[in-house]
C-alpha cells in the first residue's frame, strides 16, 4: 500500500510534510510559502 509518499521541506519556514510524489505540491501547508522542490534545479 505504498503511495510513494516524499517528505518536503519548506525552504522558507523549514518545515518537513509529507506528501505523495504525484500530488507534486506547490506550496507549503504551514506558512502557504510557494515550494522549490529540492530535485529542481537551483
């Protein structure tokens, strides 16, 4: 039942979430921050 879930880290506020790869999130659910997604170039 793996839904290759990701942990996330918030850039701006630094908080870890977990989300599903395919869910691809673009925002961070605590401070709503937009996301650089850490295998995206920098």
């Amino acid at each position: 039942m793996d839904e290759n879930i990701t942990a996330f880290k918030c850039k701006d506020c630094g908080l870890i979430f977990w989300a599903k790869k395919s869910d691809d999130p673009r925002f961070c659910p605590f401070c709503e921050s937009t996301l650089l997604i850490e295998n995206e170039e920098q």
